[in-house]
C-alpha cells in the first residue's frame, strides 16, 4: 500500500498517520490491522469512519506474532465468514 504524502507524519488529533489510509483503502470492506502502534485513539477512528468491520490487533514489538495472535486473526476471518452465509 502506497501511504503517499502521509507517511510517517503525525496528525494533531493523535490518530495514527496509518489509520485514515487504511480505513480509505479498506473503502467500507472488512480489513485486519496487525501493528504495534495502535492506540484507542485509532479505533474510535475506524469505529467513526468505517462502514465494515474493522479488526485492530496490537502486536507487542519485543515478541513478535505469537500463536494466540494467529488465533484472534482466524477467529475474526471465521467471524467475516459467518456473517456471509448467516446475514
């Protein structure tokens, strides 16, 4: 994913510079956002802005992904699909 002209700049709301790219580009379809940097301030930017389901999973950066990480991911693509066949 190209960030263009927002990379790495900080926003004076405390949002992350990924968050509104990524809500953009997920363009109301449901998106996973594994990071480290991850704050509440982005998911009551993704709750907000939106449409679709949005997973944000905070990965500790000293560990790296971990199998229950792994879990919470499939857990959540069972849960896209479920509400597929069911809704």
């Amino acid at each position: 994913m190209n960030f263009g002209d927002v990379l790495l700049q900080q926003r004076p709301d405390g949002v992350h510079w990924k968050t509104g790219p990524l809500v953009d580009y997920a363009d109301g379809r449901p998106f996973a956002w594994v990071d480290d940097e991850q704050s509440e301030l982005d998911q009551t930017y993704v709750t907000a802005h939106h449409q679709g389901s949005g997973l944000l999973h905070h990965v500790n950066p000293r560990i790296g992904l971990r199998e229950n990480d792994f879990r919470t991911l499939a857990d959540y693509a069972r849960s896209l699909n479920t509400s597929r066949t069911t809704g």
